[in-house]
C-alpha cells in the first residue's frame, strides 16, 4: 500500500511538472509594426526591450501594452516611444517581446 501512495505522488508530480513548463518565447518588431495572436491562443507581454543598431537593450515599461491578449488581438508596436530618446537617432530601432502563452484550462 506504502508503495502505491508513493508511486502514486511520483507519478502526479511529473505530471505537474510536464504542465509547469515556462511557456515564454520571443518575438521581434520595429516600430510601426504589429503582430497578430493566433487562434485559439492568449498572450501576456512579461517585458518588452528595444534595442538599437550599437546593441545596447532598454526595458520598456509595460503600460504601453495591454496586460493580455486573445486571439486574433494585435498588438501595436508603437512607432514612437520615450525610451527611444536614450538611443541614437539614426537607429534602425527593434522592439524584443518576451511574451507568455496563457494556458486555457477547460
């Protein structure tokens, strides 16, 4: 019996860990831009850099988007951002999402 229970714990923490993978990619846009959710999917911005062509990333504040996304919600890259003025201004700028997809549990 002693070792079904324990088998048994074994078993539902892989399948809680199975579950608990982190779920954040990466997408990249330039100013003006905007990327579209897919289907059957939600998003949540976790932060958002932009970067120039020197390389240096600046963390944008995360009240220029929404806190989530659902399908076929876009999100705009602004063209304009008050970060931009810390880098040069003939810089190819390029916004860096670190975004996470939100699991729907039905």
């Amino acid at each position: 019996m002693r070792f079904a229970v324990i088998l048994y714990a074994a078993v539902s923490l892989n399948a809680f860990a199975l579950h608990a993978q982190d779920s954040t990619f990466v997408k990249m846009a330039y100013g003006g831009s905007f990327i579209t959710v897919p289907q059957g999917e939600s998003w949540s911005i976790e932060r958002v850099f932009i970067t120039g062509n020197d390389g240096y990333s600046i963390q944008v504040s995360n009240d220029n988007f929404d806190a989530k996304y659902s399908a076929l919600d876009t999100i705009r890259v602004p063209h304009y951002i008050a970060e931009m003025e810390m880098l040069s201004a003939r810089d190819m700028l390029q916004f860096k999402f670190y975004i996470k997809h939100i699991i729907l549990l039905k």
